[in-house]
C-alpha cells in the first residue's frame, strides 16, 4: 500500500514514487481524495489517461521518461496549480501545446533537465503560452518576460510562428501517408557542426520568418538552402586552406 500524508504545504499527498510505473492508469481508484500527488522516479512516457481529480494542485513527476503531453489535462485537472516535469525527455516546443489547456489554474512550472530548455525562445514561448504562470523553472516571472512574450509572439509573424508550433503539437498534416510532404521531411539527426550553424545563424536572424525556419531545421534536421551553401563554402575555404599548408611544407 502506497503511503499517504499531509506533507509540508499542509496537502494531502499520495506517494507513488520509484514504484517502477510505466503508464498513467487507474488514478480513479483514489477517488479524488488526494491534493498532492508524487510519480517521481518511475518509467512515465506520457502525460496521459487521467481521471477528473478535481482536487488535485501539486503533480510531481521528476526522473521520469515524459516525451509527449497529451489533450485533455484541463478538463482532467482543473484546480492544478503546480506542475513539476524536472528531468524528463520533453524536447520541442510543440511538445509543450497541450499545456495551454491548464492557463486558468497553473502558476509553477517546472521543466528544468528537459531538452526542450535548449530550444530557441523556450522561457517567452512557455510565458506566452502561459499568461498567468508566476514561476518557471523556479525562478519568478518577470513583468520585463511577460513583455517580451507578448512583443515576440503578439507581432503577426510572432503570431503565425505560434500558431505553427501548436499545430505541430496536435498533429502533422499527411503524417505516415508515403510520398507526402510530412514523410519527406522526417527529422534526420544533424551532425554538432550543423547544429551550431544553425544556432549562430538564429543569433544573426532578424526576422520571425528567419527563425521559423532556423526553428523547424533543428526539428527536422534538414538545413535551410542558404547554410548549405554557406557550409559548403566554409568547407572549401578551409580545403584550399590546407592545401596552401600542405604546398608549403613541402
């Protein structure tokens, strides 16, 4: 029997950690008595398959295998207010959409040890996506963030930018269909050197547009025509580099 308790915050908590549980299923058996609930340290790959808990305001699932958050949260956990996803696999934007549906009672988010920190934009993306969110990764929202957000993403390319991403994150269009355009760009692992092209590249950006594309680069790993001929420049720069070198040692 799993252990139950008021924990500091004065909430009840059920402690369901390192109980080696691969899927969420069966929370209706707890029958929405709990405030706080602990599925860290287990085998999670998706956040997923919860019953109304209507109680329920600390969700816990630390050093699991979280890839994918499904539709349905808001409606499943609607007085959730803190979230805590620290070292999962999360690791596009898109991957985060589906949290949009809990704005009205989410205000702590924590996704610190996730891939998707790297991306481009995440903080603005996550308080833009987010409005009433106060604390992330830890650390307080500022009002500076929240004004930044609403420059990036508020702006009309800012806006289909958005859009894209939390398009990506309900589906892709002809995806698994053979010869359409979904299949054709599936993602291809890009080599460190492609990558920090493509990172110095969305530091030089200068528009929405620009990054949108540096953006789905790193998702699909297909480069942009422009830095293959950028990269493909540098590398015959620096053949006919060595081949001077070469000439003068001998």
């Amino acid at each position: 029997r799993s252990p139950a308790f008021v924990n500091a915050l004065k909430l009840r908590e059920l402690d369901l950690r390192a109980n080696k549980i691969p899927a969420i299923e069966n929370l209706g058996v707890t029958e929405d008595r709990y405030e706080a609930l602990d599925l860290s340290d287990n085998h999670i790959t998706r956040l997923e398959n919860f019953p109304l808990l209507s109680r329920l305001q600390l969700l816990m699932l630390c050093n699991n295998r979280v890839a994918r958050i499904l539709p349905g949260l808001g409606v499943a956990l609607p007085s959730l207010e803190t979230l805590i996803l620290t070292n999962n696999a999360l690791a596009r934007l898109e991957d985060l959409t589906a949290l949009r549906e809990l704005d009205g009672s989410l205000r702590q988010l924590s996704l610190l040890g996730n891939p998707v920190q790297q991306r481009p934009h995440y903080r603005l993306f996550v308080i833009y996506m987010l409005p009433r969110l106060r604390v992330l990764d830890f650390n307080k929202v500022h009002y500076t963030e929240r004004r930044k957000a609403r420059e990036l993403f508020g702006s009309e390319e800012g806006k289909e930018l958005a859009n894209t991403i939390e398009a990506q994150g309900t589906f892709e269009i002809g995806e698994g269909i053979p010869g359409s355009s979904a299949a054709a760009t599936k993602k291809t692992d890009l080599t460190d050197e492609e990558v920090q092209l493509v990172k110095a590249a969305m530091e030089k950006a200068t528009t929405m547009e620009e990054v949108q594309k540096l953006e789905n680069a790193l998702v699909t790993g297909i480069l942009p025509p422009l830095l293959v001929q950028s990269e493909a420049k540098t590398a015959e720069t620096e053949s006919g580099k060595m081949d001077e070198t070469a000439e003068e040692d001998e």
